[in-house]
C-alpha cells in the first residue's frame, strides 16, 4: 500500500513540475513578446506537448518528483539545475527541429531562469511542509536496526534530524550499542528473533548496518522481512567501493569483477577539471578588488609580506607551493616548535584553535575562509581542485599510516567535506575517513554540495 501511495503522489509532483514548466515558459513569452504563447498561436500545442513530454521523462530520470527524507536542499537545487538546462537545451533543438520561427531562443533564458527558480521554490515549499509535519510525529516510519558500534554514526543523525521522521523502535545489537542508548531506546540483545519481532510489532523497515555481514544472517533477514513486507535495508563498508567502483572486465570469455578505488569516469573528471579552471578563473577575475583590500589590510597589520607560500603534497605525492593569504605573525614557523605541547589534533596534523601566532586580520580571514583565496591560482596552475582533500604538508605524510596514504590518490582541494564539517572539532583519523569515503562516492553532484555547504561556511563565518 506505501508503495502505491508513493507512486500516485510521485506522478501528481511530476505533473505539477510540467506545469509549472508550462507557466514559466509562457511567462517567458509575455516577457520578450509581451503575450502568452498559447493565447498567440494555434499551433502552440506542439510546443506545450515537447515540453510536456521532456519534463515528466526528466524529472523521472532525475527522480525530481521522489520525495527523499534525507535529500539535502543542495542536492535538490543541483537536480534542478541539470534537468532544466537538459531540458531548455532539448527544447530549443525541438525549435529547431519544427520550425517554429516565431519562438526563437529569445525566450529560452529567461525559460530556464523562470522554471529553476519556481520548481526549486515549489520543491522547498513541498520538503520544507513534510519536515514540519514529521517533526511533530506525522508521516513517520517506524524502524528497528540491527548493528554494532558502527551503526552509532546511523543512530544519531536519525535521533539529530526529527524531520527525516524515523522512529527507532528498538535496536538489536551488542553491549557497546547497549550501554549508549539503553536509557533512550530499547536495546535487545544480538540473538533475538527478529521474525517473531515484525509479527508483533508495526515496523515499517529493518535496517542492518554492521562492519563484518555473514551471509546467513542476511539471507534469514532479507527472508523474514519479504514473508511480511516489510522493507529491508543494509550498510557495509565495502558497499563504498562497489557503489561507482565496480565493473565487469572481460578477460576473453571470463567475467571478473574489478574495483578501482579512483573515480574512473573520465567524462566526469574533464568536466570536473574544465570547471575548475573556469570557475576559478572567474573568481580571481570578480574578487579582485578583495583581493587588493585584504593584502592593504595584511601589509599595513604589520608590514610583513602579503601571502605566505608552503609546500605541500598533492596527487600520488607529488609536491607544489600552496599559496595562502599570511594570517600569522613572520616568525610564526619559528614559534611553531614552542607551542607543540598545545597542539589540538590527534595524529601528525598541528592546529591551535586559540593559536596565538594568528594576527587579527588574520583570524578573521581564517573564520570567513578568505585566506584560502590565493589558493584558485593553484587551481589554475593544475596543482590543486577547488574541491578535493586538503593538501598536507611532506612533514605529515611521513606520518601517515599506510590506510591514510590513499587521500593522496585524489588532487588536493580548496575545499572539503571536512572543510564544511566542523574542522578541528573532528579528530585526525576520522577526518581521513571522510577524505576517503569522498573519494569512494566522488561525483559531481557531490561536489556541488560541498561547494555550497563552503560559500554557507564562509558566509556564516563560522571556521576556525
């Protein structure tokens, strides 16, 4: 029955997005010709049936329409984006095609502008009404989780985000689960029938995350859930690398699976490289001015020099100057070795969060992000991304465990997950985790949103 009422409101939302695609592109005509398209010309049905045609198959593509608990708003504003420039794109080859002069493409920028800032505004208005709904214990689906401490990172965001309106109604799981959430959620021990579980109570889904799968146990799970309908999900580590990793490669007539722990989609890194040379070119043109007033304000703190150079490693070890706006005092590598005792981070990594070497131009340009500014000329220049792990400096590296030595398998970036995530308040090995699990689920998409999640950061000013 949820399946079927899913699909019915899937369709209504992706009529409404081809509706609203319909309004936008008259509206589009009122403003280049000052009349609606469809009031105008007889034959505008053929227009209003292509692009009622390529916007249902492209939401549905871009599954637009779905209704994710857990979608982030970036994400949804990128699936917008791409499917109204493939479907604006589309639509003009279509004028193209028909003949229909008295369009033109005139009319398909202020089309794309109009339809991606509707459909967003539409999208924000339907998840932002869920949300409130789910908080206050509507729309909700209950869930019981069978794991071990690794499911304790699953557990909080569900217990964090009342919106996505997950109610855990038990967990299934070892003495480390127990002793966190006893007091919050029932805790059942590691041998209860699960079975006998989903006859009596009302259960939505079972979730099994654990670091080590025997496939007996899944095999009866997947078993027990289908007798009853309900759905069953699993995590596993290794599900990182077959997620985008994995392919079959003939050798002859012999099927092997093969795992690349490096995004191998070529396309996607020319257009990841092609934009970030774009992008940054862009931002150095524009910021300009910025660029001036902060190296007024450095130079005349205390005289010394504007950026400060250091070198770092970047892709499979190679090394290259990053360049920085100076934000600590001229002697600050010098004071560095004094202040060893107070350093903050676990592992090689040294970072003070009351560092007393950093100027006061310099600690608000760290809080806003802008000292990492100089850094899109690296970008230019191919030796960094502007989104990618943080490049370490050779003296870390010598530090790293063997596991770690994989974040330099990517090219360095301005900006990361770890970037957007807390920074020093996030502990050396789990930072490099993070840099690991962005390369195993790398995409564009993925992306898009740290960019964002960057500019919010730097617009809150809340780094450190």
């Amino acid at each position: 029955m949820l399946k079927e009422k899913e699909k019915v409101v899937n369709n209504f939302l992706a009529f409404v997005e081809v509706v609203i695609a319909w309004l936008s592109f008259n509206m589009a005509m009122f403003f280049c010709f000052g009349h609606f398209s469809f009031l105008k010309y007889k034959d505008s049905i053929i227009i209003h049936l292509i692009i009622g045609l390529v916007w249902f198959i492209l939401g549905k593509y871009f599954r637009l329409a779905q209704l994710h608990r857990s979608r982030p708003y970036s994400a949804i504003l990128f699936n917008c984006v791409v499917l109204v420039l493939t479907g604006t794109s589309l639509l003009g080859l279509a004028i193209l095609g028909f003949e229909l002069d008295y369009i033109g493409f005139n009319p398909l920028p202020y089309f794309g502008f109009i339809n991606l800032f509707l459909m967003f505004a539409f999208k924000i208005a339907i998840y932002s009404s869920f949300k409130r709904a789910r908080v206050h214990g509507r729309n909700t689906r209950s869930i019981i989780i069978i794991g071990d401490y690794t499911a304790t990172s699953f557990i909080e965001k569900l217990l964090k985000y009342k919106e996505w309106g997950y109610k855990i109604v038990s967990i299934v799981g070892n003495n480390d689960l127990a002793r966190i959430y006893q007091n919050v959620i029932p805790v059942l021990p590691p041998d209860t029938d699960v079975a006998k579980l989903l006859e009596h109570k009302t259960i939505d889904e079972v979730v099994f995350i654990k670091e080590r799968m025997h496939v007996d146990e899944v095999e009866q799970l997947t078993h027990a859930c289908s007798e009853v309908g309900v759905i069953f999900r699993m995590y596993s580590p290794f599900f990182n690398m077959l997620k985008s990793k994995a392919h079959i490669h003939h050798y002859n007539t012999m099927p092997l699976l093969t795992i690349s722990n490096t995004p191998t989609d070529y396309l996607a890194m020319k257009v990841k490289a092609i934009s970030d040379f774009v992008i940054s070119l862009l931002v150095i043109i524009l910021a300009s001015p910025v660029f001036v007033l902060i190296s007024i304000l450095i130079k005349f703190t205390d005289g010394g020099s504007v950026f400060f150079k250091q070198r770092r490693v970047g892709l499979r070890g190679r090394r290259f100057d990053a360049f920085k706006f100076r934000t600590m005092v001229a002697n600050a590598e010098e004071l560095k070795q004094e202040l060893m005792d107070e350093n903050e981070m676990e592992g090689p990594v040294f970072k003070i969060k009351n560092d007393p070497r950093i100027t006061k131009i310099g600690r608000f340009l760290r809080k806003t992000s802008l000292d990492e500014l100089p850094q899109f000329f690296n970008v230019l220049m191919g030796d960094m991304s502007i989104v990618g792990p943080r490049p370490p400096v050779p003296e870390e590296v010598q530090k790293y465990e063997r596991w770690q030595l994989r974040r330099l398998s990517m090219k360095p970036g301005i900006t990361c997950t770890w970037q957007v995530s807390g920074r020093n308040d996030i502990p050396f090995d789990e930072w490099m985790k993070m840099d690991l699990e962005y390369i195993d689920n790398w995409s564009l998409k993925l992306d898009f949103v740290i960019f964002l999640k960057t500019i919010r950061t730097m617009l809150l000013a809340d780094g450190h």
